[in-house]
C-alpha cells in the first residue's frame, strides 16, 4: 500500500503529520510522492484564518477528484477535520474517514478500517509516541511542546479545536530531541500555541527555563530556537537562560497583534503596550543583539484611524527586527467574529501595507548594518545556477525570515555549520563568504 501525506498549515501541524507517517510507516505503509501512485492520501488541515481554510479545502477537493483513479482510501484529519465534521462528511462523499486532532495517534486504525483490512494482514505500530519521520531537511526539526491554549483571544478559534493548554512530559521531550539529533538533527526550534507556559500543568510553574536546559544538554543539538511567545509570560528567569546558554539563539518570535491599548483589550490580550515596550527592553538590555519577531492584526473590528496611528507609531519606536502582517480573518465561533464595527476589507489591506513599508525600511536599515560582521549560519542548500549556498543565521528561522547567501572556496553540505562575513545586504537578505572551512 502506497501513502501520500499531505501537511497544510503550521509547523505544529507537521510535527501532528510526521507522528502519523511514522504509525503509517511502521504499521507497512509506503511514503510516495505523486499523488497518482497513491492507494491512500492523508490530508491534515488547517483552518486558522481563511486563506488556510481555503487552502485546505480545495486539497481535499483535489485529491478527491483521485477517487475515480487508484485511490482507495482519503482520510481528512487536522484542525478543519474538527470544527467542520459535518460539514466534510456531506459535501465531499469521497472522504472516507474524518479524524479530530487528538485523534492522530489512531491513523492507523482509521485507515485499515477504510480499506476493511483484516488486522492480522497489516501489522499495528510499536513505535512510541516520540517516534518520528523527517520531512524537513533534516539539520532542523520542531519540537512541539505543548498542545491546546487557554488564553481565548476574541479573534482566535483554536481553544476551540485544540482544546485547553496541556504540556507534553519533560522526559518525553528530552528523549524526542535526542532521537532527532541522532538523526543529525542540529537546529531545534520549539512550537506549541504558547510555548512560554510550558510545565504550568504538569508541574505548577513555568518550566520552559528547565526543558532548555536540559534539550542544550544534549550532545548534537547545536542551536535551540523559540517560537511563539507571549509577552507576559516572559519571565526574567527565562531571558536569564538565554542570555546566559549558549546553545539558545538570542532569537524569539513573540506575537503582540496590536500597538493600540484599546485594540489589545477588545481582542482579549493580556498585555498593553508599555508592558511590550518593557519586555522589549529587558530582553534587548539582556542581549543586545537579540532578534526580535512579531506580529499583528490589521482592520481589527473597531480598530479607528487613531489605533492604527498608535499602531504605526508602536512599531516605529520599537522597530522589530521582523514583523509579519495579516488583515483580520473574521473565524465563526469567535467571539469577535459578532462584532458589529467591521473593518472594511479595503481600509485592512491598506493600513496594513502602511505598516508593512514601515516596517521594510526598519529591517533594510537593520539589514545594511550587518556589513562587516561575522555570523554563524546552518547551511539549507545550495544554488548552482546562481554558485552560492542558501543558509540562515541565528536572526531567520526557516521560511518565515531571511536568507544568508554565501560564496565558499570549499563545498559545504547541507546542514554545516559555518562563520560568514557579510560582505553586503539585499532587501531582507544578506550576503557573505565563509571565512573559514565548516564544521561537520
């Protein structure tokens, strides 16, 4: 039996999907890549903001059209698998089973049951649950922390699918890591819904600070990168260990959403904006070349011309060193989503594209004064056409940030570690030559 696994959505979602290829894998199932060759297509979805539903539906819609070919089997798991069940169930009769998040770690079932497979004919997973098949390159991984939220932001559905905050056990997470490492993972870049509550349940406090110290114990893992979060839970314990180890990059993706008070309180954050700035500085006073990501919302349900401004105004005197921009997405089951005073689509693009040319020439600026300067960077691949190397330093997590281009009088692989010179800046990019040879 041959299996296509199709992964839309966050980085959160693939760690969900390589779970699952693995209990597919190891229960007999054969990886391919063309969607023609498969018996059975896994599509795990995403439903965030609209763009990601859409994108989601219209795959399931493709691989449906599949059912008249080879096809025996589509399964449909993930977020829009949950919130919209019934829904999938009537309109797209070629889906054969319908799979909740939490429910990943049954796939295997689930598709033996689709093709009424006698149990004893495919054998069931032995795999443990921090068992994994690698789709990314391989040098880096996500290791995803925590699983649900319980901070019901009015815009945000997820509390919704994913349910309440819950952490994985520290020991699994240590025993995950040292699996990928063994696999010749160098970069571990952490993701959950929030990931600076991580232990809170499990343990009664904050204990991102304790898992970071022991995943940096590990022999192999030489960066460790921290995505999502939020600045009121940033303590002054967990900036100490990133200033502090090492192994940690002086790297944080911490979403803010707005620089309005008014718009921070009617989306239910907990943070206003002088308590931002502050964070901002103690992590900046801690590690003066930290880099700092965040993002916002536009055209906000309420959000005035006056927000916007005080938006604007946020974002140039904080001057983030990246910062991604989405018009608002009214999701069903928000609260926000009955919002009388919307935003009309027209008013969102353009505050928005305001912000986003603020923002370019902050990270063009940020960018030039990098000439000079010696970096570290993983390398990601190489251009023949072009004769350089792709890479990225601790300043750019993959495919959301920037790229380091660097020229090299000695062939490098994919995954070497290596230090650069920057020679110059190209909008968001960089360029450099290594200046000596990498380390294997």
């Amino acid at each position: 039996m041959k299996l296509l696994f199709v992964s839309l959505g966050c980085d959160k979602n693939l760690v969900d999907s390589e779970h699952a290829i693995a209990l597919l894998s190891d229960a007999g199932f054969e990886s391919v890549d063309d969607e023609n060759e498969a018996d059975v297509i896994v599509v795990n979805t995403c439903c965030f903001i609209l763009d990601a539903k859409q994108e989601s539906i219209d795959t399931v819609l493709e691989m449906a059209r599949l059912k008249d070919n080879k096809l025996k089997a589509l399964i449909v798991c993930g977020c829009l698998a949950k919130r919209y069940r019934k829904e999938i169930q009537k309109e797209i009769p070629e889906v054969d089973a319908v799979i909740d998040p939490e429910g990943i770690g049954d796939i295997v079932k689930a598709v033996k049951d689709v093709l009424k497979i006698n149990g004893n004919d495919v054998p069931s997973p032995k795999r443990k649950s921090h068992d994994r098949i690698i789709t990314t390159p391989g040098h880096y991984e996500y290791l995803k922390i925590a699983e649900g939220c319980d901070k019901n932001c009015t815009y945000c559905i997820i509390p919704k699918i994913r349910g309440s905050y819950r952490s994985y056990p520290m020991e699994d997470l240590v025993k995950e890591a040292e699996d990928l490492a063994q696999k010749g993972v160098k970069e571990l870049i952490l993701v959950a819904q929030e990931t600076t509550l991580y232990g809170v349940d499990l343990y009664g406090r904050k204990s991102l600070p304790e898992l970071l110290c022991k995943l940096s114990d590990i022999d192999g893992i030489q960066w460790i990168r921290l995505l999502y979060a939020y600045p009121e839970e940033i303590t002054d314990e967990l900036i100490e260990i990133m200033s502090t180890n090492k192994k940690i990059c002086h790297y944080i993706d911490m979403p803010i959403q707005s620089g309005s008070d008014d718009i921070l309180k009617r989306m239910g954050r907990r943070t206003r904006a002088d308590e931002i700035k502050s964070v901002v500085s103690k992590l900046r006073s801690s590690m003066s070349d930290i880099c700092i990501r965040t993002t916002l919302i536009s055209g906000f349900p309420g959000e005035t011309q006056a927000d916007h401004e005080e938006t604007y105004r946020f974002v140039n005197e904080t001057e983030f060193d990246r910062l991604g921009i989405f018009t608002y997405s009214a999701e069903e089951g928000t609260p926000a989503y009955d919002f009388n005073d919307r935003v009309d689509e027209e008013t969102a693009k353009a505050r928005r594209d305001e912000l986003y040319e603020l923002q370019q020439a902050i990270a063009f600026e940020k960018a030039g004064e990098m000439t000079g300067k010696v970096l570290r960077v993983i390398v990601d691949g190489y251009l023949p056409e072009d004769g350089v190397y792709v890479a990225r330093s601790y300043k750019d997590a993959p495919d959301i940030d920037g790229l380091v281009f660097v020229l090299s009088d000695t062939e490098l692989i994919t995954g070497d570690m290596i230090d650069v010179l920057i020679t110059g800046a190209k909008d968001y990019d960089l360029e450099g030559e290594a200046v000596h040879e990498s380390s294997q």
